[in-house]
C-alpha cells in the first residue's frame, strides 16, 4: 500500500522497468515549495516502521544475493536491521546509514527502493566487485514518534510525529564517542567495528532555507573535518563526495552546495572517519518530514526528487566503488563548491 503511494509520488520520474534522469523536474529545486502552513504534510505516505520491517523481509526472502540481521534494539525495544550484501570479505565496503535522526525519512525511503533496485538486473555484475551495507532508520523510535516527550507542537499531519531524537530526548549524531545509547551501540559494535568498512555516506535532511548562489540547495555534502582524520582517509572521503556530486549535478533538479558542520568525533562523519579509518561524506538533504520548526519542514510536492537523490547517490557510490573508477574521480571541485548559508538567517544542524 505504502509503496504504492510513493511511487504514484514518483510517477513522473519513472518509466516502465526502472528509474530514468527527470528533465520534467528542472527548477524542482528553485521553486520546490516549502511547507509555509499552507500545504499538509502527510507523514502517512512514508514507510512506518513496521512497513519498513515488512519490506525488508519481503527483498531478503527474494534476493538471494541480500542477507537481512538485526543489530540490536532501540530504547523502545525495536529491532534495528542491517541488509548486508557481501559477496567477497575482501571487496571494498560501502555502508549506508540513514535516519539517525527519526524526522528525516525520505533518505529511508530513497534506500528501501535501492535494496529493491540491487534486486534486479539493472545491477547485474556489480555485486561481484563491491559490498554494500545498509542500515535504515537506525533511530526508529523518534521515526514512529515513540518517544518520552511531547510532539504535540510538530506540524505534520498523518497519524504520527517524526522527531529527530530518541526515545529519551538524546540526538544519536553527537552520541558516536561515548556511545551511550542502544541504538549508536548496535551500530558500533556490530557494523562498524565487526566489518572491514572502506566508505561511508550518512543520510539526513536539513531545514529548507539552504541556498548557494542565491538558490534553494537540493542539498549538501561534506567530508570529515576532525584533525584526526588521516590525509588518505580524508582524500577518499572527497573522492567519494565527487562521485555524489558528479551524479546528483548532472540531474536537473541538482543542486549541491557545501555543508558547514562540526568538527566534534561525537558526528558519526568525523568519529567513523577517526576511529576507523572509513572514509566519510555527510549527505544533507532538503527539508525535514516533520519539525515543530514550520521553516524546517517541507511539504511533500518535493518528495519526488529527494527520494530519487537517495537513490541516484547510493547507486552512483555503489557503482563508481564497484569499477573502480572512484580512484580516479577528480577532487576539484571541492575547492570552489559554495558553502551553503540559509535564507534567513536560521540554524542548520547535522
Ligand atoms: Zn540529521
């Protein structure tokens, strides 16, 4: 029913067997509308966590290439999964996390249809040469609104809330050193410390007033910044924001600016870069699913295109890993990417 729904979302995108480029969705990004009060936003359209569960089932049962685990609980006792395709140890390793942060979903739903995607033949061969862990909606208690505080303030509609914290009110993005929590536990000792992980792309979503050159981002990306970030592991890390922008910039609803975060080890961008030499990139996204920010959040017209950003980057990443070409991507780039700033002046946070 639910994926029905999102790809009536995405009709205009699709054609009969799989995903094309959009050209009908140029100016996407300019002119996506904002939530403003005026337009609901339905969190009813997106996967809860139960449908997510379901789904994944239903690809591990088909794809005999994807191995579905459970990595360990939520504070609310959740089980949170992890679908692995790992046809050599000794391929190089791609992880996929998203939703550490529970309001920022359709990163999620960008990476369910992905898992559905390494199902058909369009990927036929490249699971040979790369492995590729995905874990989905790792907060999934603030994702179903579960949570010890009130949401009553959030302005979507659509039978629950979405928040970006957990169950007892602590943002799992700045938990990545002391690891205090069930659900940055799971992740650390039984991904990134149990498998020989050579890249990272964190998903999340930010507020909608992100602009470079004066236009609306579709979104922004960043390598690790913590001094402690070894130069090979930091220049894989650009290597891997190049293939992302590359891909995403080619669309006409692209629109990619450099993200302005933290330096802390307590992001998972920097602690995963640090503590394990992964190499990271931060994928920020426009507009939140739900906030009690009205600014933050954006109104479901533009579903479309971000879900498909999820899925362009993902199978880019996947693809250029896969080849090998990411070796030879060209870092330029980075040195004349615009750092974003926001329109008016508010907070963006990672
Ligand atoms: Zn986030």
């Amino acid at each position: 029913m639910k994926n029905k729904v999102i790809a009536l979302s995405l009709s205009g995108l699709m054609v009969v067997g799989g995903f094309v480029s959009a050209p009908n969705y140029v100016g996407a990004v300019g002119e996506g509308p904002n939530y403003g009060g005026n337009e609901s936003i339905q969190t009813s359209i997106l996967h809860t966590y139960n449908e997510l569960v379901e789904n994944l089932k239903t690809q591990d049962a088909k794809q005999k290439d994807m191995e579905l685990e459970v990595i360990g609980q939520t504070v609310k006792g959740r089980d949170i999964y992890l679908a692995k395709y790992i046809s050599n140890p000794n391929n190089p390793t791609i992880l996929f996390l998203t939703q550490q942060h529970g309001n920022e979903q359709l990163t999620t739903e960008g990476a369910l249809e992905f898992i559905k995607h390494l199902g058909t033949n369009k990927m036929k061969g490249v699971l040979d040469h790369v492995n590729i862990l995905i874990v989905p909606m790792l907060n999934a208690d603030g994702a179903m609104g579960d949570v010890n505080f009130s949401l009553d303030d959030y302005v979507a509609d659509g039978g629950r809330h979405l928040t970006r914290y957990n169950a007892v009110g602590v943002d799992l993005n700045r938990d990545h050193v002391a690891k205090i929590h069930p659900e940055t536990q799971a992740l650390h000792n039984n991904v990134l410390q149990k498998y020989k992980i050579n890249y990272m792309i964190d998903l999340h979503h930010q507020g909608t007033q992100s602009e470079i050159d004066g236009k609306y981002v579709s979104g922004s990306i960043l390598y690790p910044t913590n001094r402690n970030v070894k130069p090979e592991v930091l220049e894989r890390s650009k290597k891997l924001g190049a293939v992302v922008f590359n891909a995403i910039n080619s669309k006409g609803w692209g629109n990619i600016g450099k993200y302005n975060g933290g330096s802390e080890e307590t992001i998972g961008r920097n602690g995963a870069a640090v503590q394990y030499d992964i190499s990271t990139l931060l994928f920020e996204m426009r507009g939140m699913s739900d906030h009690n920010y009205e600014s933050y959040a954006l109104g479901q017209k533009s579903n479309g295109y971000l879900i498909q950003q999820t899925i362009t980057t993902l199978d880019a990443a996947t693809r250029a890993i896969a080849d090998g070409s990411i070796e030879n991507v060209d870092t330029s780039f980075w040195n004349t990417l615009p750092t974003q700033t926001t329109r008016p002046s508010g907070e963006e946070t990672e």
